[in-house]
C-alpha cells in the first residue's frame, strides 16, 4: 500500500530524531558516532586509549590494552575479534599492520569497522572502513608518532583538533589523552551528539593504583564529567604529595600541592575529610570549617564524619553542628583516632581517662590510649592499655601488632 505523502515524511522524521543515527536505524546494525585517541609513551612504557560515543558505555566495547604487547581501540560496527586476534599476531612477532589486516581479510563486514593498533614499540596503524564515507559528517584517521586519532560522523575540524592537543600536550599520558579527547569535543565532536565516554591507560611498570580505567557510562556531558574523574584520580594523588611534603618539612610544597588538590577534588565528598585534616595539619583551620561545612551541604549523609571533627566544636562557624553529649562509643572513637592522626597524643589521653571515668570505653579506645602513650614514649602505660585492649576483644589485631613491637 502508498503510504500518503504527509505519513510518509512523519516516518521519516521519526527516524532521524530518533536517539541513534539513521544508519544504525535503517541496517539494523549497532552504529555508533564515535572519535578515539590510541597512544604509546616511550618513556614512561604506558599504553592508553580515549573514547566518546553516542551510546551507552562505550569503554565496554572499545578499548583493548596489553601492557607490553600493544593496544587496539575498535568503533564504529565494533568487533572484538580485531583485538584479540591482534594480540595473538603481535605474539608471533607480527606487525601491527599485519596483526589488524589478518582479521580484515576474514571480515565481511570490515568496511563498517574502524580499528587502529599500537605495538610494543609505538609502530602504528589504522584503516577506516569504505562504507563509513557515506555517513553524515567525517570518517578517517590520523597516524602520527606513537599515536592514532580516528573517528566517524564527526565535525570536520575534530580529529586535526585531537591530533594537534596531543601532540603540544603535556603531563601525563593519561592527561594528554584527555587533553586529545576535549578537544576533539570542543571542535564540534560528533554531529549525532554523545552519550558516554572512557580513558584507559595501562603500564608495564604500574601498580594497580597506578592503571587508570575510568568510564563515564551515560550522560548528557560524558566528556566533561570523564575530566572530572580524571581530576580526582589527580586530586587525590596530589592530596597525597601534600601530606607527604607535610611529614618531610616542605610547608611550601605542601601548600601548593593541597591548593592544586582542592580544585581538582572539588565535588567528591568523600574526600572532603581528608582535605579538612590537611588543612588543620598545615594550621588553617578557617579552610578546614569550610570544607566539613562544604561536605554536609552537599550530602547530608556527610554528618557521618562530623564526630572526627570534634576539636572544632568550639569554633563559631561550626556552632550546633557537632554535639558531644550524642556522641555514641563509635563516635568517640573517630573523634579521638582523628586527634591521634594531628599528632595531639596529650589530647587524646586526657579525654580518653575522662571518657573512662564516664564509663565510655572499648577495645579500641583503650588501644587509642595505648598508642598515644606509646607515642608519648610511656612503655609502661602502654602495655596496660593494650594489654586491656585485647582483654576486651581479643581480636583487636592492632593493639596486638603494636603490643608485639614493643616487647620485640
């Protein structure tokens, strides 16, 4: 049957607003707008890989690295098999051009794929598939030195954008890719629009901690708040030099590197404890009322840590916030472990002895009052109260362990 003229154009509106591109729509296929950055750093040995889409969680999909063998990133009509195959040519000592063109060479569908390949050494390649030419918007790829960008339905000016950031980038590999990666978006990115977004950097040096793997799955501003985890994964290790620096007599440095922290932990509130004990560590205790002040504002489930916070109970800004008459055995053991932590040994004792004559005491008050003691360089007394610590909980490991490296 003719479908009428106004039926007809009101079913092909409906295609193209719909949520994914019309090709995907019309072929049945799962086609996805997508632009990524594969790279190598020779100095640091790292593989990374950044990628943003207009469907949901791309990095699922997308991204393949084997620390010391090399790297795949694998859009558009995504198939694993590139990078798995991949992985096993480059074993055999295959090129990377060879390791992808193997898979090519089977798949009757490569025209809608586009891969590109990093190796051990930062040898690269890439091919984008002939059928994506009649997509809206741009498809092909950039090869430069120890680096691909690649990307399809994409602004003309996105992917020389990536290529250029990268290359004038600094930092780490993990920074750079995603300096890549915003600017790609900047340039227009992906004419459908985009949904979800991911960065991988893998290393044959690095620890787990050191391995960044962080996924944006679904959102409006994948992007962006893909930079804000990279921010945090930073800002902590930031908050971590500041500390550090702290112990080791640097002010200055430590100054520097909790300001440089706080920006970029801005909105995790989880963290917001930690930056407050920094702050009171490096005597400002105005930026501290803040940022426990900050952390109940925005998550009011925060007040959790307001026990710990104790010692500012007196301060104006803070004035019926915390209440120590509510306080619960839980609640004093924050209070008094996060003294310890300042280095207020002398604090912690006074109020433990007066927490006991209250009759408020535990195992781990009593091994609080013990490794303050221990500190405060008192053997004796901290025995006894760690030796009651582990009379009241026998499992109480760190009294046991601090009990054992003074009788050592």
């Amino acid at each position: 049957m003719k479908l009428p003229i106004t039926a007809l154009t009101l079913f092909f509106v409906s295609l193209i607003s719909f949520s994914q591109n019309l090709p995907s729509l019309l072929k049945g296929k799962n086609i996805n707008s997508t632009f990524s950055i594969l790279a190598y750093d020779e100095h640091t040995q790292e593989w990374g890989i950044a990628v943003a889409t207009n469907n949901i969680y791309v990095g699922n999909s997308t991204i393949y690295i084997e620390p010391g063998l090399g790297a795949f990133s694998v859009i558009a009509e995504t198939e694993p098999s590139y990078a798995q195959a991949g992985f096993e040519k480059l074993r055999e000592g295959k090129s990377i051009m060879d390791a992808i063109q193997y898979t090519k060479n089977k798949d009757d569908q490569a025209n809608y794929r586009q891969v590109s390949g990093i190796d051990k050494d930062g040898n690269v390649y890439a091919f984008t598939g002939k059928s994506l030419k009649y997509w809206n918007g741009n498809a092909s790829q950039i090869l430069g030195k120890n680096y691909v960008v690649m990307g399809n339905q994409l602004e003309d000016s996105v992917l020389t954008s990536m290529s250029r950031s990268f290359e004038t980038a600094n930092g780490t590999l993990a920074q750079r890719l995603m300096e890549s990666l915003v600017s790609g978006q900047r340039s227009g990115g992906q004419i459908s629009g985009k949904q979800s977004a991911a960065l991988v950097v893998k290393g044959t040096n690095n620890d787990w901690f050191n391995q960044i793997d962080l996924r944006v799955d679904h959102s409006s501003s994948p992007v962006d708040d893909l930079k804000k985890l990279m921010d945090f994964h930073y800002g902590r290790i930031r908050l971590n030099q500041a500390l550090y620096a702290h112990r080791e007599g640097n002010q200055s440095r430590a100054l520097k590197k909790l300001s440089e922290s706080e920006k970029m932990l801005d909105g995790w509130t989880g963290m917001y404890s930690r930056i407050a004990s920094a702050n009171i560590l490096l005597d400002n205790k105005e930026n501290a009322v803040k940022w426990v002040k900050k952390g109940i504002s925005e998550n009011p489930n925060w007040s959790v840590y307001l026990p710990a916070f104790y010692f500012l109970k007196d301060s104006p800004e803070m004035k019926g916030l915390i209440n120590p008459s509510r306080f619960t055995t839980k609640d004093w053991e924050a209070a008094l472990n996060m003294l310890s932590n300042l280095g207020r040994e002398l604090e912690v004792i006074e109020l433990t002895h007066r927490l006991k004559s209250d009759k408020i005491e535990s195992s781990y008050l009593n091994f609080l009052l013990g490794r303050s003691c221990f500190y405060e360089k008192d053997n004796e007394k901290a025995i006894k109260f760690l030796e009651l610590a582990l009379q009241m909980d026998k499992e109480n490991i760190e009294a046991e362990m601090l009990l054992n490296k003074i009788n050592s």
